[in-house]
C-alpha cells in the first residue's frame, strides 16, 4: 500500500489551503476565521483518513469493495443507513424550515421519515435474500440481465447524479459561509475527499465514515435540542410560547402556513418522498453489506428510530433558533434589520444558518466549531454512498454484466469501479461549479422521484409480481424515468424559477412529478407485461416460483462472507 | 433448486408466507393511511391542525405529527419482534426438512 502515503501528503497540503484561504477572506467577510471549525474538520478527516487506510488493507475482493465483505452488523448498519439519510440538506434545510415558517418543517420531517416502514415490510430481507451487491441483481433475478441491468443503471445514475449536484452544490455554499473558503475551493475539497474514500477504501470505508457522522451528528444535535430545553425548563410549551411571541408570523407558525398550497402537489410530493425512499441506489446498497436477512431488517429498525428521533430534534431546534437566534444582534444583518424590522428575515448567511447560529448561542465558539465539523462531515459521508452507488451500477451492472456477461475477472471490475468512481468525481465537481448560482433545491425532489418512478416500481413488481416480464419492466421503467424528467423540466420549479418563463405559464402545476409518474410506470409495467406473449415473458413467469421462495426463505441466498 | 416443489408443499413454507405477506401488507396499508391522512389533514384542514391544545399555544397539529414519526417507528418495531419471534424460527425449520 505505498500508493496510501501521498494520502497524508494532500492531508498536510489541505491544512494550510483552508488557513490561508480562511484568512484571505477574514476582512470583507461577515464569517470570521472559524479555527475551532478547522481544527474539527482536519481531525474529522484525518480519522476518516485513517479508516480509509485501514479498510483498503482490507479490501482485496469484489465483495469487499461493493459491500464490505458482509461484515456490517445490524446496528452499525442501521447507523450507516441513518448516516447515508441525514444529509446537511435536512438538518440544515428542515431546521432552516422550522425556523422560517414553524409547523411546516415538521410536515417535511414526516415525509422523510415515512418510507422507511415500507422498506422493512416489503423490501429488506426480499433484496438481501435476492440480491449480492446492487438492487440490480434482483430486478434481473429472473428477468433478461441485459436490458434490465440497463434500465437499473439509468435509474440509478440519474438519480445519484441529480442528488450528487444538490449536495455538491449545497457543500460549496456551505462550507463558503463557514470556513470563509472559496467556492470552488470547497466543492474540489468534498470531490477529492470523496474520491479518495470510494476509491481505496470502498463500502467498508464508506461505511465507517457514514457510522462516525452518524454518532456526531446524533450527538451534536442531542445536546442542541436538550440545551434548547434546558432554558425552558424542559416544557415544551414554553419553548412555543417563547416562539409565537417573537416570531413575526406569531401564533401561525403553530399550524400548516403557506408551504402546501396545491392538495395534488402535497399528495405528489408526499409520494415521491415515501417511495422514493424505497429506490434509492445509495440506501439499497446499504442491505447487502450485513449478513443476513435478519441482519437488514434489524437495520432498518433502528435506522428508522435514529432518523425519527433526529428530526423530532431538528424541530426543536429550529423552535430555539427561533427564540435565541433571531433575538440575538450578534447573529443578525442589521442592513435587513432595519429594512424589514424581523429577526427571522435578517439571519446572517440565510436560514439554512439557523442551525449553526444556534451551535453558537447555547454552546459557545467550540461547539460552533464542531457543529460546522459535522455539517461537512455530513455532505463527506452523503456524496461517499452516492458516488459508490453510481460507480457499482457502473462496473457491476454495466461492465460486469452487461458488457462482459457475468464473466468478467473480479480485480478488472474493481478497477473499472475504481475509474468510474474518478470520473463521477470530476463530473460532480465539474457540475458542482457549473451550477452555483442555479435553485438546485428541485433537483433532490427529482432523483426522490425517479427513484420512486422508475427503481421502486420495477423493484416492487419484480419481488411480488409472478406476471412482470421483462419487456414490462423496461418499458414501464422507463416511462417513469422519462416522465419524472419530464415532468420536473415542465414544473413551476423549473420552468418559471431557473429557466425563468413568466409566472403561471408552467405546464403542469405540480411542484413534483411523482404522482402521475409512478402511476404512468405502474400502468406501463402492468400492460405490456400482460400484453407480453413472447418466449422470454414464458421464461419470466416461469422463474417466479424459484425466485419467491428464496425472496422468502433466504436458501440459496449469496452468503455475504465468501464469492 | 431441485426441492422447489418441496419447500412449496411444505406447511411450515406455506403459513412463512401467508403469516408474513399479510402482516407486510396491513402494516404498509396502516402506515399509508396514516401518513396520506396527515397530508390530507394538511392540505384540506389546516385550521384543525391549528386548533390550541387546552390554553396554552401548543396546538393539535404538533402532537399529530409528532405521532406520525413515532408511529412509523412502532410499526417497524411491531414488524421485526413478529419476525424475529416466529417467521425466523419456521424458516429455520423449512431449511432443517429441506436439507438434500
């Protein structure tokens, strides 16, 4: 592992970038040089570093790399999925929420939280009794490898691809407000990082990291929220009395305000959200790293308690960044303050800031620091899983299956995941630039409804349905995908906010395609399925009873330990 | 699999599968009609949501919401103890009588 050691050289070399470039912009800047932030952030990495090193060692087969050998525990994986699901964009984005607009932030925390009983009652133990290393595997279980694996690959790519540009997007942002860092200084810091994880330490190092944020991130927010409390003597209701006194909206933000305007758009938005969940490469992958199907129901369980109990905290401190930020000069523009006369409007760097500001307030400039840590921490670990998502659909599903035909020689695939792995890295860093001053807040809601239009329905009737072929599946698959693409271009979004036709004139009133989407791919999956006479569709159906009982029975499952 | 037939015919296979895809299937039903109610409650009933809880601000809608989160986690809960407790224990012996 010689190659490892230019490793701590760009570690050593990062140290005096962020220095530097943090002073640079100390004088204009509102941020200050947030050492305590940078010193968190290079320990953070360097541990991650460390792990990486460690895992690489480590992972010699293809099943290491795609699903570190198997050897995650229920637990650990639970921490890794929870890991993979909070990202900056709903700790930062739903406490940001909370704290403009109140009650809302909840209905979004819900949305998030609601797919992942589906997962467990009908996805979980089926996928990893199904499947090796992609959900791939266990759509073409019984249907024709080929066009299947191509149809999974490009749900899987346009998903993780739109969800990598948010991220990227929103970590340039971020770390600019936070570290005082250059844009795309920031946005080629995340990219390298990322590479660096995937590349040499695959799923076992991707894990780690994921289970690392996890815990800070629990940790962090717990003593946020019980600080919160603290102040008001542990009585919630005295937080939201506190609360409706000194926000603007007052007594409003105690009910549903102006977030969910359109019934159809709630509707639409709260399915793509619930099913989304379900089709997510990144979260899909998580269940072939445990080794049984015992062991991947187990994880979602407590995945699911971690992540409910995060946003039950993020509403809470979105409520103390309520009272203790937004009354506070120190944290506030007092240009816009005097314009607007609302605390809540004039918060420094924006809402997504409410968080970090409240760090401040209840934990003082070290806890700030760490807080900020974890938010990079977080965008680290998110772009990590989507990366080795798109880059195992790449070499597992493409180059293994398709192009080679199941033969391909194992060290040729990592290597070919190694390289595709690169390239996403420089495409999300390129993109990440490309699209910095562009609304990308759309683009998570679209890969949630592509995963919901085009993975989950193809997964799903896969697992239950004995009369899926495969001329169904691809394309009633591809008429989500298409239509979700579509149907976000044409939204109000898109087609009023970023490529700025006159307001009203979006063709479809829907904020988020999922409604018509999933039911066009389910529709389409039905009737060309039964419409489907040919030698392959009698093939298809025959393979259903085998592939049933080992969906239920795990015998004959991969054992995830050895290939 | 040449014991697929087997395993088919097996009672233990046979109640795995009706006891697991009907308790899958009323709990996905349960948590569907929970979450699309509260989307419904927000979009058609936003006032009711705000209706305060006794005097103070706190309203009806927080406690709802609130038990739409804990609720998803209990029924995932309610999901793996039944899995845990029986449908592992009837694999087990599907997989010892099947052993060719």
């Amino acid at each position: 592992m010689k190659k490892f050691s230019w490793l701590l050289v760009i570690l050593l070399a990062t140290v005096p970038t962020l220095a530097l470039a943090a002073g640079a912009v100390e004088g204009g800047s509102k941020q200050a040089t947030n050492w305590s932030a940078i010193g968190m952030f290079v320990g953070f990495v360097a541990l991650t570093l460390v792990i990486t090193y460690w895992a690489a060692k480590r992972t010699a087969s293809a099943a290491d790399f795609y699903s570190a050998g198997g050897g995650i525990t229920g637990f650990q994986n639970g921490l890794a999925i929870a890991g993979d699901y909070m990202s900056a964009a709903s700790f930062l984005g739903i406490s940001g929420l909370v704290y403009t607009s109140g009650y809302d932030g909840l209905i979004y925390s819900v949305g998030w939280l609601v797919g992942w009983p589906i997962v467990t009652f009908l996805i979980a133990e089926q996928l990893r009794n199904l499947g090796k290393f992609t959900f791939a595997d266990v759509t073409s279980f019984r249907l024709g490898q080929t066009e299947i694996r191509i149809l999974a690959a490009c749900g899987s790519l346009v998903t993780v691809a739109f969800y990598l540009i948010a991220q990227m997007v929103g970590a340039g942002k971020l770390i600019q407000l936070l570290f005082g860092l250059d844009y795309w200084i920031a946005v080629v810091l995340v990219g390298g990082l990322m590479m660096i994880y995937v590349t040499f330490g695959g799923m076992k190092a991707t894990t780690w990291v994921q289970i690392i944020k996890a815990v800070l991130l629990l940790s962090g927010a717990t003593f946020m929220a019980g600080a919160v409390l603290y102040k008001f003597g542990f009585s919630p209701e005295a937080l939201f009395t506190k609360a409706t006194e000194v926000h603007p909206k007052k007594l409003a933000i105690m009910e549903p305000g102006s977030l969910i305007s359109n019934p159809l758009s709630a509707i639409s938005l709260g399915l793509a959200l619930m099913f989304g969940t379900a089709g997510l490469p990144h979260i899909l992958m998580r269940f072939f790293t445990v080794k049984d199907a015992q062991a991947a129901r187990k994880s979602v369980f407590y995945a699911t308690g971690f992540i409910g109990y995060f946003y039950i905290l993020t509403f809470i401190i979105g409520f103390g960044a309520i009272t203790l930020v937004s009354t506070d000069a120190a944290f506030l523009d007092g240009a816009i303050l005097e314009k607007t006369k609302s605390g809540i409007a004039a918060i420094k760097g924006g809402s997504n800031m409410a968080a970090i500001h409240l760090a401040n307030a209840v934990g003082g400039n070290l806890f700030l620091g760490f807080i900020s840590a974890v938010a990079f921490a977080t965008i680290l670990a998110v772009v990590s899983g989507l990366a080795l998502a798109g880059a195992s659909s790449i070499s597992h599903d493409l180059y293994g299956m398709v192009i080679k035909g199941g033969n391909a020689n194992e060290q040729d695939e990592i290597r070919v995941s190694k390289i595709a792995t690169l390239v996403l890295g420089v495409l999300a860093i390129i993109l990440g630039i490309v699209f910095e001053n562009q609304n990308v807040a759309f683009m998570v809601g679209l890969a949630f409804a592509i995963a919901a239009s085009c993975n989950f329905p193809v997964l799903v009737m896969s697992i239950f349905w004995r009369g899926l072929t495969t001329r169904g599946a691809v394309i009633g698959g591809f008429l989500g995908l298409i239509s979700a693409v579509v149907g976000v271009v044409l939204s109000p979004a898109v087609w009023e906010v970023t490529l700025g036709f006159a307001k009203g004139s979006a063709p479809i009133k829907l904020d988020n395609p999922a409604l018509f989407s999933m039911a066009l791919a389910f529709a389409g999956i039905w009737l060309f399925s039964i419409l489907d006479r040919s030698k392959r569709a009698a093939m298809d159906r025959d393979g259903f009873n085998a592939q049933y009982v080992r969906s239920q029975t795990g015998i004959g499952a991969a054992s995830a330990t050895t290939h | 699999m040449s014991n697929l037939a087997q395993i088919e015919r097996d009672p233990n296979y046979q109640e795995l599968v009706r006891r697991r895809s009907s308790l899958g299937w009323m709990l996905s039903l349960i948590m569907l009609v929970i979450y699309f109610g509260f989307i419904l409650l927000v979009a058609y009933a936003p006032k009711f949501l705000g209706i305060p809880l006794g005097s103070g601000v706190t309203t009806i809608g927080i406690p709802i919401g609130l038990s739409v989160i804990v609720l998803a986690f209990v029924l995932t809960g309610i999901y793996v103890r039944q899995a845990n407790s029986s449908y592992d224990v009837l694999i087990r012996k599907i997989v010892e009588e099947n052993r060719s």
